[in-house]
C-alpha cells in the first residue's frame, strides 16, 4: 500500500524533543505496516515552532487529510479533547471519512476525540509505541487489501455480455 497518515498533535504545553520521539516512534510504527507519514512540525516546519499562522497550518493539513488514507490522532498528555486545533482536524478527518486511529498513554483515554475514533490504542511507555502501531496499521492494512482484492473479484463476475 502506498498511502500515507497524517499525524495530528498538540504543540501547547508540550515539550518538543519529547513530541519529536514520539512521532519518530509512530511514524517508524506505520512505515513498518507500509505506509507514508505526514506531520507538519516536521515536514513542513522542521521542527521549528512559530512562524506559521494557526490559519495557514490548518489549511496545509487539511489538505493532507483529504489525501490521506487515515489520520492518528496523538492524544498523549494534555493534547487530548482540551485541544481545538486537534478537535478540529479530527472533526474533518471525520466529515470526510477518513479512517481515524487515536493514541493515548494510559491512563489519560480523553473521551471526547476518542469517540470520534474508529480504533483506539494505549500505552504505558514510550519505548511500546511503535510496536503498538504496527500491530494496529498492519492489521487494518491487511484488512483493507483484503478487502480491496474481495471487491475487485466481485467486480471482474459481473459485466459479461
């Protein structure tokens, strides 16, 4: 598969190089199962913070969940529901569709961005996030091809004439 998620966050009150691993952790997570990642502090911004207008990033990483195939949404620490940027790329991701995975450490599951989540994924520790995400995108990878390759065989049935 040749997709690619966008990793949504919250910058306010986080510590950068803390944010930094972890997205280094859930993008090497969902490389592994076979998929491209998007974060915009580091492939838009190079890890700088500030420069950027809230409007103008919203409107980049709209752009990148229309093209996605799925959206994770980092809820670790304080970003959970208490964030509005992070709501609202969630909320997006939702009217178009997408395919929403939300990840928290245990034991802050902030309910409100998770409901509007189609999987969910905790942990404890920092050094399980990426096994935690590879087993959760290899698993809806090989469930999406399978599926692809369902429709597919159903489609080449029909249409003889």
């Amino acid at each position: 598969m040749t997709g690619y998620v966008v990793i949504c966050y919250a910058l306010t009150g986080e510590h950068l190089p803390a944010l930094r691993e972890r997205i280094r952790l859930i993008s090497n997570g969902i490389l592994r199962a076979g998929l491209r990642t998007y974060a915009h502090i580091r492939d838009e911004q190079q890890w700088n913070t500030g420069g950027s207008a809230p409007r103008q990033v919203l409107d980049r990483v709209f752009h990148e969940i229309a093209d996605a195939e799925a959206v994770l949404l980092d809820l670790t620490g304080d970003a959970g529901s208490k964030r509005v940027g992070l709501n609202i790329e969630a909320g997006y991701a939702k009217a178009l569709d997408k395919t929403i995975f939300a990840l928290w450490r245990v034991p802050e599951r902030p309910h409100m961005t998770t409901d509007l989540a189609d999987f969910e994924d905790s942990y404890e520790h920092d050094g399980e996030i990426e096994e935690v995400i590879y087993r959760r995108f290899a698993e809806w990878t090989t469930q999406r091809e399978a599926h692809e390759r369902r429709g597919r065989a159903v489609g080449s049935l029909g249409g003889g004439g």
